[in-house]
C-alpha cells in the first residue's frame, strides 16, 4: 500500500492521535515470559502490536535490537513486519547512510525486501548519499536533524557561516530538493527552545519526535509548538510503553501505557 | 587478538603497505560461477580472501551488500568473519551510531559476537552518541569526517563560527577526547587539497582512505601527503580489486590487481 503524504495525513486525522510506538526490545529489559521462547523479540513485540494497532499511528522499530542478535534477529524482524496489521504506518530506525553505490543496497533491502514505510537516515555524507532512498517516492526518508540526545550540542547546534545551525542548514537543504514532501524530519522532544523557528522554517513538513517519556521531552509543549494543519508530526514513545515497571512488566502494564498515551493524544488534538 | 595501535603500526611496517581490501560483494556484479552457489557473498569474498591474505594489511566488509540479503547474508557474514585470517585487520564498514542505549547494542554486536577490530560510525549525533563504541578500548572506532562522495559538499565542508570546517570540528572534538588513541578518520582520496591541513591537525590520527581507483584519488599524491612515522593511514581499494573487468572478471583478474596495488603500495613505502 502506498502511504504517502495523503495517507498519513488522514490516519492522523482518524485516529486523532500522533502516537507513534517505538519497538524497542531490548534482550535484556523483555519480560522473561517472552525472553525464555524461542522467538523472543517478535513474540514480544507481536503482543504489543496486538494490543495496540487500533490506538496508535504507526509503529517504529528499532533495527539495533534486532541486529545484535545476528541472523536470528533478522528472521524475527522480519516476520514481524508482516504481522503488522496493513493500515498502520511502519517505520524501521536504522539510521543508514552511505556513498550513493551502497546506500542503494541499504535501500533495496528496507523499501523492497522488507517494505517498509519509512527508513531513519544520517544526513552527515549529503544529499547524494540519501538519493538512493529518495528515489523510492512512495517512501518516506526520516533524516535526522536535532536528535534529542545530549550530544546534539556537538555538531547539529554549531552555528554556520550564515549564522543557521547545522541542523538547520540539514532542514533547508534537503526540502530544497525535489523530494521534500517524501522527506521527515527528527526532531527531538527534548529541544522545546528551537520547536518554534523549526516548525516556522518548514512549515510543510512532518517531523518524527522521539524523546517524550524517558527522555524527558514534554508533550503538551511539543503538540502545541510542532503541530500544523496536517497535524504534521509523529511523537514516538517506546521505553515508557514498553517498560514501564521495569523487568516487572506484564502485557497488562503495556496496554495501560498505551491507553495512556493514546489518550493523552486524544485531549490535545 | 588485540590490534590496537602498535599492532597496526607494526603491520603496516612489516607488509610495508597500506593496502586495505573493501569487501563489497555486490550480488549483481559478482562472477556467474559464484552467483549460482548457495553462498554467494560467501563464497566469493573467501575466494578473494585466500587470493590476498598474504599481501593486504586489511579487510573493509561492507555490511550493506550483506544487510542487502536479509538473515541469509548475515550468516554469510558471520562465516565470512570466522575465516579472515587472525593477523589481518578487520573493519567492518556499517555506517552506524545512535543514541547511547541503542548504539550499546549495535557495539556488542559488532565488537563482541562479530568480533571485527573497527567499525565505521556516523559523527552527527555527537560524542555521546559514539560512547558506546569507545568504550571499547581495545577496539578501532572509525568516524567519517570528508568523505569522498560529491555531497562531501554539503555539509562536511561547511565552515563553522570558528572558520573551521565541520569535517575539522569533527577531527578536534573527538581527538580532544580520551579515545583519541582508537578512533581513526575517514578522509576521502577525493579530497587532496586538504589532506595536509588535515595531517597538520591531527599529526597522529590514523586515517582510512575510500575513494582511491573506481572514484579517481591519486594513491601517490594521498600517501605523500597523509603518511606519518608510524605509517598513519589504511587505503581501502574495492571495486578496482573485486571488479577489474566487469562482470567478466575470474579469480585470476582479482589475484592480478591485488598484486598491482600490493606492488605500488610498496614502491612508495
């Protein structure tokens, strides 16, 4: 299904709701019912998803978690992107970027093979690196830009010759392509001070917001200061749904997480 | 095995060479005889492996060529791995960094189960963001500072407040951390009329230069201009070496440029 521009604006405005769950399973932090099965990371996601597609707007899954346990992982990545039911909007966090000969292959694999929605992407190596994703027009790029990390005060807030922030600069750049309106941009919830001159410079655009929950990030502030006619962002959550009491969390404490969040969505739509 | 600094530097003195071979096992471009086996990537980089062992300092695995072929291409790569001989130098060229609990995962991987020597990792999200993979000490944290891609533009070659370039920012921040001593640098062969301020200002670093043969950097002009006493540089060769004449190229082509560039790595030393 091809879920451009026109397909999430409306599930937004359906669902009323930003709610974007992070898949996040940790090895180390799942309940141990589903760490002692034999397919650990997609039984255990299979359930939240289970217990939340008809309350949330998409799902973004963390490829890191997936990865570390080698082929066995991505067998499991694998179906469960399957699973997951068609209507929600699916996200895989890989955060790739590469020359354009390679960046094709990472391409291939997530926009083909795997078919995903949309793909995360270091924006360091420029615009030709990530043309190879671009060029998949039913897809959406997710181009990093002020990550919610401490770590952004290195590069990503350096101030330019023209006296814009790197990030910035990384904003203006690539919707100054032919592709802005496949392209998303993350923005971290933790960065209240810069939402409003961001949502200013792009008026137009989605944002992928991680960093509401454990972070810190508010999201009052971020709605209000991000939101435009489109709704226009996603806000992902995933340690505070996922783990909410810790090694202690049942399926049960999940699902109240996400009837939470879902909710609190819903009062400030 | 631990292959930090002296290690390489002893290496690269005893082979008297630089040479680095990317393995970019691109399942369109790889020889028919290999392409029809059941382990393809496999099967050809062991080939090319036991052809050049002897002659190269070190190994560059691209991931995105096995990443490409989902669970089947990370078991190859796994064997892959297992069978590079202990002496050689492996890096393993993924692109990767997150925020910190995600990057944690990715480095167990890649450092623990994969066991390769170096990783290649994205700068954008900051020092924090590569802790993960530093606090490896024993291993190589390999961060892209002026690739050899045109987008090296947009970005990388950026001045910032101070009248650096971002790519120098990069190179200062991380060298004025306490891992100075295991991180190399990514410069692009690409770039040769910055490759002494970049020697200048990092008169220790160790670099690992792409972009020499399919992309057009002069190998005499970079080790002239890069080289320190301890050798100070791995020059990664792949397409030239794995693909010298198309899709017609035998395992003799590939033995044949191997000793080209083995030859001409040490007629400059």
């Amino acid at each position: 299904m091809n879920k451009k521009r026109e397909y999430l604006v409306e599930r937004i405005n359906t669902m009323k709701s930003f709610l974007c769950i992070g898949l996040d399973p940790d090895i180390d932090k799942i309940p141990a019912f589903y760490r002692n099965s034999s397919s650990p990371l997609l039984n255990f996601c299979a359930d939240v998803v289970h217990n939340s597609f008809d309350h949330v707007v998409a799902y973004k899954i963390n490829i890191a978690f997936f990865e570390s346990q080698g082929p066995e992982g991505w067998r499991q990545l694998e179906e469960l992107v399957k699973l997951i039911p068609n209507e929600c909007f699916v996200i895989a966090d890989a955060k790739r970027a590469d020359i354009g000969n390679t960046s094709s292959h990472y391409a291939k694999y997530y926009f083909e093979r795997l078919n995903v929605d949309a793909l995360t992407l270091h924006p360091y190596m420029g615009v030709d690196s990530l043309e190879p994703f671009l060029n998949y027009h039913n897809k959406w790029s997710v181009i990093l830009a002020l990550t919610s990390n401490k770590g952004s005060n290195d590069f990503e807030k350096l101030k330019i010759e023209n006296q814009q922030y790197l990030f910035e600069s990384v904003i203006q750049k690539f919707n100054s392509t032919e592709f802005a309106d496949q392209i998303m941009f993350v923005i971290g919830a933790t960065n209240p001070e810069y939402m409003q001159q961001i949502r200013t410079q792009a008026p137009n655009s989605f944002f992928l917001i991680p960093g509401i929950g454990e972070q810190g990030g508010e999201l009052e502030e971020t709605v209000r200061k991000l939101r435009n006619k489109d709704g226009g962002m996603l806000i992902n959550v995933s340690r505070k749904i996922l783990f909410p009491n810790g090694l202690e969390t049942t399926m049960d404490d999940i699902r109240t997480s996400i009837l939470d969040y879902a909710n609190q969505m819903k009062s400030l739509f």
